[in-house]
C-alpha cells in the first residue's frame, strides 16, 4: 500500500511539473492586462456577472496554458530523452498517454470554459489552441516561425482577456502585438537554453524588449499618467536586461535559463505595466501581487 501511495504522488507530482505551475499566474496576468484594456475596470460599478465571466476567462486561460506546456513535452520525448532525461515522460513518472490524455483534457477544459463566458471568446479560444498543438508539433523547430507562433499564442492570451465585456473594439486590437513581440523575444533567448553560445539573439532579443518598452510607454501617452507608470516600466526593464546582459557577458546555458526565467516571469510585471498605461494604478499593483506567486513556485518547479 506505501509503494502504491508512493508512486500516485510521484505521478501527481510529475503531473504537476508538466504543467510549469511558475507559469500559470502569467496566463491570469494576461486576462486581466486584457480586460483593463477592454474597459472593463473603468465601469462605475462592476456587476457579478461580469466578475463571474473575468473568473472564467482566468481559469479557461490557465487551463488552456497547463495543456499546451504539458502537450510540449509529449512531442519532446525524444529531444528530451537525450538532453534532459530527468523530465517527468522520459523519466517514466508519467507516461506518454497519461500526459496525452491530461493536456489534450486541459486544452478541451479551457476551450468549453471560454465559451461558457461568451461565443467570442469561445471562438478565438480554438483559435488559440490550434496555435498552441501548431508550435508544439512543428512550428517550435523554425528558427522564425517558432517563436512568431509562440508570440501569437501569448497576444491571442491577452486578447482573450478584452472579450470580457463581448467583442473589443478592433482598435483594441493593437495590443496583442506586445506580447507577440515579447515572447518572440524570450523564444530567441531559449534557443541557448542546452548548449549556449547565442550572443546574437540576445543582442536582438534586447532591442525585442526595447521595443515593447517605447510601445507601452509612448502608445497611450495622452491619456496616461506617466508618473504612475515609470515604476513599473523601471521595474519591468530591471527585472528583464539584468539577466540578459549577464547571459551575454557568461554565454553559459546555466545563464541563458536564468534569462528565460526571467522573461516568462517578467510577463506579469508587463502585463501591470499595460494595464496601468489604459486603466487605474492599482489594477497594475493588483497583477503585480501575482508575481509573488510565480516567483515562490518556481523555487519548486521549473519554468522551462
């Protein structure tokens, strides 16, 4: 009975680091970045149904990231056999169709709860999860259409989001392009993650983040309260070029992951950034509080 305790937590738990729990708060990040977008924290009063249909969207935008990271090593399980053994599938903590069957159920799971908050939503949800099996399958192995379709992924996240109070205006739209940049930008950087030696796309990856600095800072520069922005972008910038500048001067894999870490982690203090340039201070301060929570997880989990 204790060896068959034993190996259900041991399952459970390489389930658990299948789906990069650091990861996950970034997913909820990108909701909110995207209702504040939307208008929806600028209402004068909030109703239930609408807190109901945000509640959904974060849990459906969890669910559906869980499924794709945890669909990313079932496709990896030869790469992964031979340069990282340890990993849950190749290990054999989980097998192969148990980790089919838990992200193809997470993928479904946010589909259905997308569509529970709206047929907009819904829609561009499957969108989203065709994108998702997309670079997991094929497009991770291009050198340009791998990270492109990974920024997609992460800007179609944030327009999810804008779908809280229906269909966003198009000029709305705009703003999925700052994460798109961005993550393309990380995907670079990750390129290095096993074997270094990737000073180039460092070099280019900083001018990706310079550009999605200038973008939040100068985009809605009317109507924002520059004063109430510049410490998140301080923050944002800190928290990304510090260990970008270190994985240039130490070209090592150990200091290319850090990178990479700090680049999905940093997706929340982006997201309070935007979210600060179009609606209230503290709906910045409120994604912000989710930063915490990626950084206590990935003390026990790995981000990438």
């Amino acid at each position: 009975m204790e060896i068959k305790s034993f190996k259900k937590t041991s399952v459970f738990k390489g389930s658990l680091i299948l789906m990069r729990p650091p990861n996950l708060p970034t997913a909820a990040a990108d909701i909110v970045a995207g209702a504040a977008i939307a208008g929806f924290f600028a209402l004068g009063i909030i109703s239930k149904e609408a807190i109901i249909d945000l509640m959904l969207l974060i849990f459906a935008s969890v669910f559906l990231y869980a499924g794709g990271v945890v669909l990313n090593d079932v496709f990896d399980l030869k790469i992964d056999a031979e340069e990282r053994p340890e990993r849950p599938i190749p290990s054999g903590v989980v097998s192969l169709e148990t980790a089919s069957v838990l992200g193809g159920s997470l993928l479904l799971l946010g589909i259905l709860l997308f569509f529970s908050c709206n047929l907009y939503a819904g829609f561009v949800s499957i969108g989203l999860a065709g994108a998702i099996v997309l670079y997991d399958s094929l497009a991770k192995h291009h050198m340009f259409f791998g990270p492109l379709t990974m920024g997609f992924c992460r800007g179609l996240n944030l327009l999810l989001g804008m779908f809280v109070l229906g269909l966003p205006p198009f000029s709305k739209w705009v703003y999925m392009f700052i994460p798109i940049v961005y993550i393309f930008a990380v995907t670079l950087i990750s390129r290095g993650e096993v074997h270094g030696n990737n000073k180039r796309n460092l070099i280019f990856s900083g001018v990706l983040y310079l550009l999605v600095i200038f973008f939040i800072l100068f985009y809605n520069l009317k109507e924002t309260d520059v004063l109430i922005l510049v410490p998140f972008i301080l923050l944002f910038g800190l928290s990304i070029f510090k260990p970008l500048i270190k994985a240039y001067h130490i070209n090592s894999p150990t200091n290319i992951k850090k990178a990479v870490k700090a680049g999905v982690l940093s997706l929340v203090i982006m997201d309070a950034a935007i979210a600060s340039s179009v609606s209230k201070w503290w709906v910045g301060i409120l994604i912000l509080l989710l930063l915490p929570l990626s950084l206590f997880l990935s003390k026990r989990f790995s981000v990438t």
